[in-house]
C-alpha cells in the first residue's frame, strides 16, 4: 500500500508536467504549450497596461534592495540574501535595467533608449511575456522536477545522450521542455537542476546554449515575417537536421568542452551507473519511486515555486532590460552588425546565396534580438535568402533580448564574452547546413 501511494505521487504529477510542458496544443490553429498559453491569458486578464505597471515595480524594487543589500547592509534573511546581494556588476545592471525601464515608461531621455524598436519593445513586447511564463514555469517547475520524472528519462536516456551530446539522460526533458515549449523554460529548468547539483558548470552550460531554441510558434512568426509559411515543414526539418548537428559539434569543443565539471553543490555528483540485476528502464522506475517518495507535500511544492519565480522577477527581468536594450540599441543606432558582416559578402557569394549583401547585414544581428534578422531581410525577393536567414536566426538560438539575456541572468556559468563566441560557432556551424538544404529546396 505504502509503495502504491509512492507510485501515483510519481505518476500524477510527472504526467501533470509532460502535459503542461511537453504536450503541443492547438489555440485558434496556432500551436503552443499549456504553460505558455496561460502566461497569454493572464496578460490578457490583466491587460498590457496593468503588466507593465508590475513590470516596472518588480524592475525598480530589485535595483533599490540590490543597492541596499549588497553595498549599504547585510540581509537578516537567507531568502532576500539569495535574492538581493550580489556583485557590483549585477548590482550596475540591475540599476540600468531599472532606469531604462522608468525612462521607456514615462517616455523621457534619448530616442535611441525608449524607441519601439529599442528599450520599447524590450519592455513593452518581450518582458510581459517573460513576466508570464515565469511565473507559471516557475510554480509548475517542480512537477517536472521533484516527483521522479527525471531520474526515470535519465536511466533509460542515458546511454543516448552521455555518448551523442556529452550530457547526463536526465537532460532529455529539459532538452524537450525547450524545443517543444519554449527556450526560456529550458534555462530556467537548467538553472534550477544546476543549483540543485543535478547538472556540472559545464553541463548546464552546454544545455543552455545548445537546446534553449526557440518553440516552433516563434519559427511560425519568423516564417510569417519572411512571407514562407508554405515552406513551414521544410523549414522547420532544417532547423532540426542544423540543430543536431551543431549539438553533436559545440560540446566537443572550446569554449564548452574546456569549462570544467565542477558542481554546484560541493562534492554532489549524479552517478549514472546502472547496478547489476536492473535494466536501464527497471533502475529508472526505482529511482524514480525513491525520488517522489523523499518528495516534498504542497506547502513545499509552492514554497519551492514561489522561490524560483521570485529569483526569476528579480534576477533576470532587469538584466534582460538592461542587455537587451543595449544590444538593440546597438543594432538600431551603428553600423557596428554591418561592417561585421562584410567581410562574408564574398564567402556568401561564393555559397550561391542570392543578394548577399543583404544577408551579410543579417548575419550577426541575430545576437541582441532574434526577430531583427528577419525584419531585416523580409524585403529581398529571393526567396532562398530569406529562408536560409530565416532559419539561421532561430539555430543561432544565443540572442541578448531573450534567451541570452535568461542566462546571464541565471546562475549559469556563461558570461558575455563565451556567448558571443558560441553565437559565433554556431552561426559557423549552422549556415553552411541550412544554405544546402536551401540549395536541394529552390
């Protein structure tokens, strides 16, 4: 009996996380997942204006207790210690997230801070959807986390992906929660199983910036604003095939394959090692009903999701205002993303890509805004151009105004530098795949 009541407190709420996770619903013929089509709701419930208004409160609070307990005096509280006291440089980022926000907010300063296309959109477009998903990927997290899922995948995943993507089987739902759903629900999954101890600084890290991609609603925007929505299943098997590809590649090398394997959590260590007498799928279960068993009651579930969408308000939200208005302003405001791309006019020729000037302009612009590649390009005829920038844009996947900015956010160990040079690599990496599927396509 004992050991029944173990087996559904597994059972129900691993399947309650797969559904709202994993399991693609169809909204109106658009696809999404169950958390992000409740994070829509209440920004409709509430309404963009009220979301802001909070936006802007969450932002400044986390600046003034950021200053307050860090630089003036010591928190009496473990939970506003985690929260608030940090190093200088989150301190200064916290502070100019805060101070673009009031100034896009009241409409005061420069035009290249507050413009639609720079700190506005950060504020107005992108951070009420992260204020959303947040919180409802925050508080539901656990279901996915605490009750067994996890060490079951990871048994019977093991053997997959230790040898193909250097990575523990447990990251076989985290690796799903971000292509099914949503990047950002990757790096907050990342984020928790590494401060958890589950995941090694180097593990965590090739998690985020290898399978945090964008959900496949994002792709179906991004194919909107290029005008080839017929070619969505093209499309998307491009973005897979690419993917994998520089998956099975970017662990193996610097700079991901030279962070070390040092955890969190001293001396903490997953051994994946399946004991004589079990198979992988029967090891699993075990571990799985050990796990949920040790599973904390309600009051701790909520405690638990309460602390890990708090840390996401206040840790994250301004520093993806902070970053992300700094990158599109620069993107917008220089001519810094242009002369990057020159020097690839002739190397995009010589790949048969059509106008290619106009590519070369959309090449690294995809580092501070995903969406920006896109807007870019939609004006050249061809279409073949447009696909492959399109594609690119979303398996370069390291963009500042979203997932970038959630990992240097979070307390995973990729500073600014490392990203840029992952973007990089998998710009290397992915282009030269997606420009000969266009080839075999147009």
């Amino acid at each position: 009996m004992h050991r029944t009541a173990t087996l559904f407190k597994f059972i129900i709420p691993s399947l309650i996380g797969i559904l709202m996770f994993l399991f693609p619903i169809k909204v109106d013929g658009d696809t999404t997942i169950p958390v992000a089509y409740l994070a829509n709701g209440l920004i409709d419930l509430l309404g963009a204006n009220t979301v802001i208004l909070i936006l802007i409160i969450l932002i400044t609070v986390s600046a003034l207790l950021s200053i307050l307990f860090s630089w003036v005096i010591e928190p009496d509280s473990e939970f506003l210690g985690n929260l608030f006291r940090t190093n200088t440089i989150w301190v200064i980022l916290r502070t100019v997230g805060a101070i673009f926000a009031l100034m896009t907010y009241i409409v005061i300063g420069p035009e290249a801070i507050i413009s639609d296309v720079t700190g506005g959109m950060i504020l107005n477009d992108l951070l009420p959807t992260l204020f959303a998903v947040f919180l409802f990927a925050g508080i539901l997290l656990p279901l996915l986390l605490n009750y067994g899922l996890l060490e079951f995948v990871g048994s019977i995943f093991a053997k997959i992906m230790r040898p193909l993507f250097t990575l523990p089987g447990r990251s076989t739902v985290d690796n799903l929660a971000s292509w099914v759903g949503d990047g950002t629900v990757g790096v907050l999954l990342t984020s928790n199983q590494y401060e958890k101890g589950f995941y090694s600084k180097r593990e965590a890290s090739v998690i985020a910036t290898t399978f945090s991609v964008v959900s496949i609603t994002f792709s179906i925007v991004i194919l909107d604003l290029i005008g080839l929505m017929d070619y969505f299943g093209l499309f998307y098997m491009t973005i897979i095939i690419a993917g994998v590809i520089a998956a099975l590649i970017m662990p193996r090398i610097p700079p991901l394959s030279r962070i070390k394997d040092d955890y969190y959590v001293e001396g903490k260590e997953v051994d994946e090692a399946i004991p004589s007498g079990y198979n992988p799928f029967s090891w699993g279960f075990k571990k799985a009903l050990d796990r949920s068993e040790k599973a904390e009651g309600f009051v701790d579930f909520l405690k638990d999701g309460v602390k890990t969408v708090a840390d996401m308000w206040f840790a994250v939200l301004p520093i993806v205002m902070a970053i992300g208005t700094l990158g599109t302003m620069l993107a917008e405001y220089t001519p810094l993303f242009s002369w990057i791309g020159a020097p690839f006019v002739p190397l995009l020729e010589l790949m048969g890509i059509p106008e290619a000037q106009a590519a070369s302009e959309a090449l690294f612009i995809g580092f501070t805004d995903m969406f920006l590649p896109a807007i870019l390009i939609e004006g050249v005829s061809a279409d073949m151009t447009r696909f492959i920038i399109g594609a690119l844009s979303i398996t370069q996947l390291i963009y500042l105004s979203e997932v970038g900015g959630v990992i240097l956010g979070s307390k995973i160990p990729v500073g600014l530098g490392k990203l840029f040079i992952i973007f990089l690599l998998r710009t290397a990496i992915t282009l030269p795949i997606i420009t000969l599927i266009a080839h075999l396509i147009f």
